[in-house]
C-alpha cells in the first residue's frame, strides 16, 4: 500500500513538472521574413525572393519547439515576370500554393544544422539545413542557407524561348527570418 501512494506521488510530481515546462512555453510570432532562391542559367544567374510567409513554433528554454515555416510560391518574385510565370508553371502554383518546412526542434541561440521536412509541389524530403539562432531578450533572428536540386522535388527546371535557355537543377535557399515571443 505504501508502495502504491509512493508510486502515486511520483506520478503526480512528473505530471506537475511537465506542465510546468508545458506553461513556460512561449509561441513564436513571425516579425518578418526574407526568402532568397538563387539559381543559375545558360543566359544568367537568377534570384527570387519572397517577404510574405508564417511561422509558428513554442521557444522553451533552450529551444524552439515544433516548427513549421510556411511560404506562398505565388510569394516568390524576380525582377522578370516572364521568368515569375515559368517559375509558378515549374511549382505548379495552382495545384502546391505552399512551400512548406517543418522541424520538431531548433536551438534558441546558436549555431545547428536543423534537420527537417521539406515539401515543395507534392514532394516530401527530409533535409539539412545549417542556421544560425541570434537570441536578444524576447526576440530571435533565424538566418542560413542550403543547396538542393530542384528535380529531387519533382520539379523540372525550367526553361525559355522553346528550350534554348535552360535553369540549372540547383538552387540556393537563404533565409532570414526575424520572430518574438
């Protein structure tokens, strides 16, 4: 019986401490972000960039709990619309309005390589992304940057003026993306 009530008190102390660490977590508010797509071409180097995205995520601690970073393709823009449309074509923009990646756990402060879903048209991948955490007080600022190739997301690069000019597979994604709690 004593053993029972022990057992009882335990459960209870571990319940009470995870609700304390629960009601300490703070949500995320996304202050702004800036997504940068680089890329390369037969013609040109090429950049898209996107200022328009959500964030959410519970910083406890020493981390930033729950991830999910979500950003409208449609969002994504160069100095060229032609280039826009045959890019929002290549993403199928009508069919994945969002490009989305989400990850179970980042560092407060400091400097990780996250790993984390990636889904890009109706493609999945798990990939490494390094970034770099800047805690000040109540604010955070995520920043870094990865290589992918496009065609492992399905994706089939595109091209212009009937095939002549081509975009290379792989692209740069370099985010800077600024959040409160």
């Amino acid at each position: 019986m004593k053993t029972m009530k022990n057992l009882i008190k335990m459960t209870l102390a571990a319940a009470t401490l995870c609700f304390v660490q629960l009601s300490n977590a703070q949500k995320l508010s996304l202050q702004s972000s800036n997504i940068k797509i680089e890329g390369t071409s037969t013609l040109h180097d090429w950049t898209m960039t996107s200022t328009q995205a959500t964030l959410s995520g519970n910083a406890s601690g020493n981390t930033i709990n729950d991830v999910r970073f979500v950003m409208k393709t449609t969002s994504l823009k160069s100095k060229e619309s032609a280039m826009d449309k045959n890019a929002y074509k290549s993403l199928e923009t009508s069919k994945y309005p969002d490009i989305t990646f989400t990850t179970a756990s980042l560092p407060a402060s400091g400097t990780a390589t996250v790993s984390g879903n990636l889904t890009i048209t109706d493609v999945t991948k798990n990939i490494k992304f390094p970034v770099t955490v800047t805690k000040n007080g109540n604010s955070y600022i995520i920043k870094g940057s990865t290589k992918l190739k496009m065609s492992a997301f399905g994706i089939k690069p595109p091209s212009f003026m009937m095939g002549t000019i081509k975009t290379g597979d792989e692209i740069t994604i370099n985010i800077n993306i600024s959040a409160t709690n």
